[in-house]
C-alpha cells in the first residue's frame, strides 16, 4: 500500500518536475517475474526506473545501510525506502550476502519485477563497469529473463553528494529481455556466471553509450581515493555477491 502510495505522489511529482523520457517500455513484460538489470549513474535512478513502469511495483536491492540507521531519522529512513520498493541487501559477503540473494529470488518466485544494480555501487566517473556475477546466479535459479534498462542524464541531475537535484531531464531505455534458459543447471560454473553478467553488461552498455571499463567499480572508487585517478585492471574475479547502491 505505501509502494503504491508513494508512486502516486511522488511520482505525480517528479513527473511534473523532471517530465522523464522513457524508450522500450514494450520490452517490460506487463505480467510474470523479470529481472530488471540496470546500470547506476545516481541515487535518483531507484525513483526513476520504477516510476516510468505502469502497474507493475519493481523491488530494488539496496545496501543494508540505508535501513540500519538508528534513531527517529533511522526509523523514518527505513519507512522511506520500504515505501518505495526497496529490499535490505548486506555487502559484506558470504552468508549475509547469500541471504540478499535468497529474498530476491522470494521476489521474483512471487511473479514480481526485481531491480538489480549488476556493478554493486555507483559509477564514480559515469563509466560502465564490470557485472557481480549475483545477478547470473538470480538468473539461474529463477530462470526469469533480464529486461537491459540504461539510465540516461542521472548522473547530471543528482551527481553522487547532492542532496538537491538539478533540473536535468533523465531518461530511461529498456532493451530486449534476454533468455539465458541454455545455461539451466550451471549455476555452480563460475565461468558460465562470468558469461552471462558479462552478456548483460555488454547489452547494457550498448544501450546506455557509456564506456565500459574493465575493473568493479567499488575497486574503481579505491583507485581514485588513493590516485586521483581509475587505472584499468584486467583481474578477473567473479564477485559472487548482489551488490547495491
């Protein structure tokens, strides 16, 4: 009720402010589970996406930290985003990211959309980078197809750190849902986990005109931290973990 509520009314209203463009949306199916595989240029990109979906709630995983707040602002903090469609996702690894995954997969066995930010985090430069491969284990055990979806112009219209956005018009792209059905019964094959987040990211980035970069991005915000700068690491781990905003 508050998912629908807060769609509604806030949605009226971001509607009216930032008039969004949405293209394929003929590509979201109107009824059954799918995956929503998204690239993740904003904080905003969680309200846009769903919003631009009639009828249909999408359930985004979040990090764990937006609902461990304490205090009055950590309750109002935690109603906020359950009220939006978000889903508490730890991503510290092992059992507690594994219990991220499970949830998800509670989603979509209920015959609903679940977003996922394949590259874990934000972009810290606009680029694309490297899939979790999280998202291929969701794919296999739900068999659910992934709906590309490219954010376009978040990033303008709230840069990581502001609080107030900019008048920027964003736009949301949905692609061609991608069947990964051949690869039923492989969920324990990392290279096949590998293939499949790279396919998806590959179609992301075709859809979204971003460059892609070889490396994860969380590696990437070390890099510019230490550096100033992102340098290209062609290390290939898998990233097992569902990884969020």
């Amino acid at each position: 009720m508050f998912y629908w509520l807060a769609k509604w009314t806030l949605g009226a209203t971001l509607r009216l402010v930032f008039r969004p463009r949405v293209v394929g949306l003929e590509n979201v199916p109107t009824k059954g589970a799918a995956i929503i595989a998204s690239n993740h240029l904003s904080f905003s990109d969680s309200f846009f996406a769903p919003l631009v979906i009639p009828g249909r709630k999408v359930t985004f995983m979040a990090k764990a930290e937006y609902f461990n707040r304490k205090g009055v602002k950590g309750w109002f903090s935690r109603l906020f985003f359950k009220s939006i469609g978000q889903l508490s996702v730890d991503r510290s690894g092992g059992k507690a990211s594994a219990a991220g995954l499970r949830t998800g997969l509670e989603v979509l066995q209920a015959g609903e959309l679940l977003g996922i930010y394949p590259e874990g985090t934000r972009s810290p430069d606009g680029r694309l980078y490297r899939g979790r491969t999280g998202i291929a284990r969701m794919v296999l055990e739900s068999g659910a197809p992934v709906v590309p979806c490219a954010m376009v112009n978040t990033d303008r219209l709230q840069p990581p750190g502001q609080v107030v956005p900019k008048l920027v018009q964003p736009e949301v792209r949905f692609g061609k849902p991608l069947d990964f059905s051949r690869y039923t019964g492989l969920e324990s094959d990392r290279l096949v986990l590998r293939a499949i987040t790279d396919e998806i990211m590959y179609e992301l980035m075709k859809l979204s005109g971003q460059e892609y970069v070889d490396i994860y991005a969380t590696k990437a915000k070390e890099q510019l931290k230490r550096f100033g700068k992102i340098e290209q690491d062609l290390d290939d781990g898998s990233g097992a973990a569902v990884q969020s905003a």
